[in-house]
C-alpha cells in the first residue's frame, strides 16, 4: 500500500497544471530560437563574406541582392527574437550581441582561408 501511495504522490506533483504552466519558462524554445536566430546569422555572414571574397566586386546588382537578403536575415531573426523573449532577456542580451556578432565574423576568418 505504502508503494501506490507514493506513486499517486508523484502523479500528482507530476500532473501539469494551468498554474504549473505559468510559473514554468519554456526554456527549450527560448534555446531553440536562440540557435536558430544565430546559425541563420552565421550562415547568412558566411554566404555573403563568401561572395564578396570570391567574386562579389564586379556584378553590382548581385551585391546589392545578396546585401538586402542578408540584412532581411537580420531583420527576420531579430523580430522573432524581439517577439518570442521576455523583455529582461532582450535588455541582457543588447550589450552581448555586438561581441557575439564579432566572435561570429572572426571565426568566419579560418573557413574562409579553405576556400
């Protein structure tokens, strides 16, 4: 008896509530859209920073299409990490970005070299 009276117990500190579902913060989406936010800006820089080493210099208007599909990137990724975060993570991460965005373009530095 002992053994289902301790089952029921954690059935029930286990049952997902309304009020449970409030005070928990989905951390496993704010890390997904974290990820996703900054592999698209990663892929984004690297497609771009490859162009314009290789052969971006002569064909403007492929420039300026590849410029406006990067800064849609940025824009994309920022709206869905302005719209999906709570506000005091966006105030933590403001002065962050800037030094992310540079460890993002310095390690650019190496892959680039291989190609």
């Amino acid at each position: 008896m002992a053994g289902t009276t301790v089952e029921a117990i954690f059935k029930i500190i286990n049952m997902p509530t309304k009020e449970n579902n409030r005070n928990l913060a989905p951390w496993k989406h704010y890390v997904t859209i974290t990820l996703e936010s900054l592999l698209s800006f990663y892929l984004g820089t690297f497609c771009l920073a490859m162009y314009f080493t290789h052969q971006g210099k002569d064909l403007l208007l492929y420039a300026i299409f590849m410029t406006l599909l990067y800064l849609f990137v940025i824009f994309v990724c920022a709206k869905r990490i302005i719209a999906t975060l709570p506000i005091a993570t966006i105030m933590l991460m403001v002065p962050l970005t800037p030094l992310i965005a540079l460890i993002i373009v310095i390690s650019l530095i190496p892959v680039l070299q291989l190609f």
